[in-house]
C-alpha cells in the first residue's frame, strides 16, 4: 500500500474558501445557553402545533371517560332509583369521584401525549430523529415531552373539573380548602404523569404498546382509589396496601384532601411527597432510558 | 446568509478527523467499526464504500453523535463529538438511510421547526425555508404532507432539511440506494453544487462503486469495519494490482468442461456465461489472458478486456465481490 492511499493526511481542499460552519465552533457557552433555550421552546412548538392540528383527538380522550362515569352514574342513577350508590360517609358519589377523575385525567394525559406519539416515532419511521438532532442536550429533548404532556394534563384538569362538577343530577360538595395543596398537587400529577408517559414510551415496542395501555390503564384507574377513598379500603387490609404502589392513589388523595375534605383522605403531608418522590424516581428512570433508547 | 448571527474565528483543520475509532454494539462480540481513521477536508466529496455490514452506518453515527463510540475519537471542526455533543450537532447535517421526515407536519413545517431548534428567529426560519423550498424544488409541495411524497421528493426535502442550518459536514446514508436511475443523476448534481458553491464537506456512505468513482473526490473501501485502502478513485484504481474482466466470445455455448477449465485457473474469481459469452473476472491482468486463450482452446472468436473499476479493487483487496 503506498503512502497515498491512506486515510489520514491533506485531503486536497476543493470549492469556496468559506466553510459555512466554520464561524460556529468558537460560539461562547453562553451562545449554547441561550440555543438551548430557543431549541426548548421549539420542541414545544412543534409539539404544540401537532396538537392544535387535531384538538378532537386531545378532547376525545380527555372527555369522554370522565363524562361517560358522571353521566351514568351520578345523573342517571339517581334517575332509575340507585342513588345511594357509591355513597361514601354520607357523601354522594359526585362528590367521591370528582377528585378521582380529575387525577385520572390528569395521570392518563401523560400516556397519551408521551407513550403513545413517542413509541412510534422510536419505532420504524423514526421520526424522533430531527428532534435529537438538534443542538440541545438529549435531556432537554425528553424534558420538552414531558413539559408539554404536564401542560396538556392541566388542560385536561381544567376541562374536566366542570364537566364532572355540573353533570351529576346530585349536588357536588366541593370545597378548596388549601389552593397551595390543590396547585402542587395538580403540577406534581401533570410532571408524574408526563415521565410515566416518558418511561413507557421509550421502554416498550410500538407493537406492544396497546396492549401495555390496557393492562396499566384498567387496573390502575379501578385501583387508584378513583371511585372510592383510600381510608374506605381498611375493610380489605391487602388491597388497601397493594394499591399503596399505584401513583395515582396519591393524586386522587391529595385533590382529595384540597378539594373534598369532608370525605376521608390520606394527609396531605404524605400523599405529596410520596408523590415528588414518585415523580423524581420515574424522572431519573426515564431519563436514563431515554438516553439509551437514543444513543446506541 | 439566515440564520443566526455567527461570531470567532475559523476552523483550519480537516472538517471532519476520525482517529482509531472502535464501535462495538451492546451484547455483540465483534466489532461493528474496528479501528477506522480518516480525514476529510473542506468541500470534499469523501466515500465510504463497502458492502453490507461494513460498518459505514456505524462510522456515521458515531460522527453524528448519535452511537457512543467505544475507543477511538471524532471531532468535527475540532469539536469532540462524543463530549460535546449538542455543540457538534450545530456543524453537522445528516440525511439517514431511512426517511425520517416528521409525519405529523407539512414540508414547510418540516423545515421551518428544523430552523427553530436550530436558534433561528421566526423571520431567519422562514427565510430560510423560502430559500430551502426554491432551491430544491419543493415550493409547490410546501403545505403537503410527508407521507404523500415520492422517494425522490421524500429525500429532496430532507437533503433541504439537512442543510438548513448550514452545517459543515453533511452526512448521507445510501443516499441514492432507493432512488431511480434519473433522480439519483440530479442528486449527484446537488451533492457537486453544495461542495463547489458553498464548501461544504460530504461523506456519504455507498455499495455502489459507480457512484464512488464518479462523485467522489477520495474513496476509503470499507469490508469488516476497517478501510482497506483510501484514495482518489483513480489512485486507487492504478495503485492496487487490480482485477480485471475479460470478456470471451466463443464459436459455440461453452461446454461445461471449458467453464471447469476456466474456474480453476489461477487468479480466477468469477465466470459466468450467457449463450456463446463468457466472462471472466480474474484478480490480476498479469498472465491473465494467454490462460484464458488456452483454456478455451479451438473455439475463440474474440476477446477484450475491461478497465479496472473500484469494484475490481475491492476484488483484489477482499477476494470477494461488493455484492456477496
Ligand atoms: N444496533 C446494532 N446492534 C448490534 N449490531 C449492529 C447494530 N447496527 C449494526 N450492527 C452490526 O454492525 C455491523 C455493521 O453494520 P453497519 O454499520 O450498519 O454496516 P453498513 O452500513 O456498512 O451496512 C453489522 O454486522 C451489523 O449487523
Ligand atoms: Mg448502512
């Protein structure tokens, strides 16, 4: 082999002096600030078109749940004679499940707006290609999923609430008795939900991710204390501790706590910061199968 | 230019360094790259030529920051890609094997949100993606969707979106292995334009040895993760004993005799016949051509012998076919 033929060495320089790059490198650490600023907000612009180019799929699926429950059985129930059901102290079951569905809807968003969109497009067509290509740390990318799922959670808590308020044909005793509470409670949820949605959306193959759906989806919405207050569980001792490992549990109890505290709920003080803790271990998870799932 | 502003001083060095770069895939017990190092220049059209499982994808996405590299290093106007990742991506476009366009936006979106991560202002985007849309064509297609395109249009607009935040080195894929014969000429044509209007480097990735001798500037012939051998096309082509192909033109269908005979002598790599031809790809010119005239005996009407081609070279290298 002669020298020439190697690799290394001058390549003979063809073409225009200017490297179009060439003015980059020497960008202070400020200037990748301030990119990584401008890529964030990006990220969440394109996220954001791509949900205001189809808002009835968000509120299909933010809607029709939690209307469906409030139409059946707290306005036509009391119709057909069955008004005592779900009755929980006194309290009727509008007021039991408000809390509930709210956090459900608050929790099922992350899904939704992260597991779903984001298996596919690690899947076949990766279309999550251009977004890890962009100047910003990988992090920042995943960070930027789980910002704007947080966001459609609130949204999605936002819509909910009347809806599950004015429906039933019983009255609905809600009263806010900590706004701190409720506020924390609601971010804490959105963030939990968006890094649950960022878990599953980077661990599992987009052939499998309807059937994972179903299979978190029902048990954790039936035993996430939605329809019933935990404390009203210490009749059925393992349950009540088996679903101790459901998050939603501690969201349905913290709206709970704020929002209706006349029924039983769990301290306010417990439900919170099992729910931070629960929120930074799915974050630190997350993010570590996020990087693995993009950098092989 | 659009775009943001660019301050400090040039890069004087090779575009893109590669040094004894080593890729081993997670649970796999050979190396995908083993030991790979290259150079390229600015406004180089450079080739990474090599049958399937070579390890050029690998070398690419280690250099795009999308694989960690195991040893080894790469820097990309000096910028370590494997440290500073989000910084090397600003220097570099990549258009992938596979089309990778968002399928939830426009052609235009796909551009102007490509601009946005990249630090451009709304009014530097869309600028960008008029000039983008004119220069590749696509301005009619701009609000369609980008499951409706075809292959040759699906790839203008990511080459678009690839270039958008003129980056140094851009990376292409098999750029033209799904292409027909007509749209993969006007690729060529690009690829040319970019490296002489605005100096912008290319290492593209082929198993094509046509497309290596035509369109690139040096070629380094990839088999097993390691170069063989790296060069101009021509440098290549004349230093490298290379193998050649002859081609026979007999009286009669060559018997199954005379074939045998021509297989087993020495230097012969390949024969293959159709009707009253044969051809013989043989790894040296040297000798060649008087045992062929007198394995074939009586029934010689004519014969000729072909230039050496990159293929011949990886033949003489490897013993084996790009195609095997
Ligand atoms: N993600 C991966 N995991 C494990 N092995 C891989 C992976 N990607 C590629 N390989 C292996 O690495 C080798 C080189 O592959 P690749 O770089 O794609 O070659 P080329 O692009 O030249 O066809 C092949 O043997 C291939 O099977
Ligand atoms: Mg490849």
């Amino acid at each position: 082999m002669t020298e020439a033929l190697t690799a290394t060495g001058a390549a003979p320089s063809k073409g225009a002096s200017r490297g179009p790059g060439e003015t980059w490198p020497g960008r202070a650490r400020a200037g990748q600030w301030r990119l990584s600023l401008a890529g964030f907000a990006a990220l969440i612009a394109r996220d954001l078109r791509v949900l205001v180019k189809m808002p009835s799929s968000f509120l299909l699926r933010t809607v029709l749940n939690p209307l469906m429950f409030v139409f059946v059985f707290t306005y036509l129930y009391p119709r057909i004679g069955a008004g005592h059901f779900g009755q929980v102290a006194g309290q009727s079951l509008a007021t039991v499940a408000l809390p509930g569905l709210v956090a459900s809807a608050i929790i099922f968003q992350g899904l939704n707006a992260v597991a779903l969109p984001l298996s596919m497009e690690f899947s076949a067509t990766r279309e999550i290609e251009d977004r890890v290509m962009a100047p910003v740390s990988h992090r920042l990318v995943a960070l930027a999923k789980v910002c704007f799922s947080a966001l459609q959670s609130l949204i999605a808590a936002v819509i909910v609430f009347p809806l599950v308020y004015l429906v039933p044909a019983t009255p609905v005793q809600v009263h806010v008795s900590s706004w701190p509470a409720l506020v924390l409670a609601t971010v804490l949820g959105s963030l939990l939900a968006g890094f649950l949605g960022l878990l599953l959306g980077t661990v599992i193959e987009v052939r499998k991710i309807a059937t994972v759906f179903t299979v978190t989806v029902v048990p954790l919405t039936f035993l996430g204390c939605v329809y019933y207050p935990w404390a009203s569980l210490h009749t059925v001792r393992w349950l009540q501790v088996l679903v101790l490992a459901n998050p939603l549990v501690y969201l349905s109890e913290a709206l709970r706590a704020a929002l209706t505290s006349a029924l039983p709920h769990m301290s306010t003080l417990a439900s919170l910061s099992t729910l931070a803790a629960m929120t930074v271990v799915l974050a630190w998870a997350a993010a570590r199968t996020f990087t693995h799932r993009v950098l092989t | 230019m659009t775009g943001p502003e660019k301050t400090a001083p040039s890069w004087a060095g090779p575009r893109l360094r590669v040094e004894g770069l080593v890729k081993r895939y997670r649970g796999s017990d050979r190396n995908a790259v083993d030991g790979v190092s290259l150079e390229v220049g600015a406004g180089e059209i450079f080739g990474l030529l090599g049958p399937n499982g070579a390890g050029k994808t690998s070398t690419i996405l280690v250099s795009t920051t999308r694989a960690r590299p195991t040893a080894g290093k790469v820097t990309l106007d000096g910028i370590d890609v494997a440290v500073h990742g989000s910084r090397a991506r600003r220097h570099l476009g990549v258009v992938t094997q596979v089309n990778t366009l968002d399928r939830s936006l426009s052609v235009w979106e796909n551009l102007y949100f490509h601009c946005r991560f990249f630090g451009f202002s709304r009014r530097e985007a869309k600028a960008r993606c008029r000039d983008l849309l004119d220069r590749f064509e696509l301005a009619d297609r701009s609000g369609d969707r980008v499951d409706h395109l075809s292959g040759g249009l699906a790839q203008r607009a990511q080459l678009a979106r690839a270039l958008a935040h003129h980056p140094s080195v851009l990376f292409l894929d098999e750029p033209t292995a799904w292409l027909d014969p007509q749209s993969r000429l006007a690729l060529w044509d690009r690829v040319r334009a970019l490296r002489d209007q605005e100096g912008v480097s290319v290492v593209l990735t082929t198993h094509s040895m046509d497309e290596a001798d035509r369109l690139c500037d040096r070629v380094a012939i990839m088999d097993q993760g390691r170069i063989l051998v790296c060069g101009t096309p021509e440098e290549l082509k004349r230093a490298v004993a290379a193998a050649v192909t002859v081609e026979l033109r007999l009286k009669a269908p060559p018997s199954p005799e005379v074939l045998h005979r021509l297989e087993a002598l020495r230097g012969v790599e390949r024969v293959t016949s159709e009707a009253d031809k044969v051809e013989v790809l043989t790894a040296s010119r040297d000798g060649a051509v008087p045992d062929l005239v007198s394995a074939v005996g009586e029934g010689l009407l004519d014969l000729s012998v072909s230039e050496p081609t990159l293929e011949s070279v990886f033949i003489s290298l490897t013993g084996r076919n790009l195609r095997d």
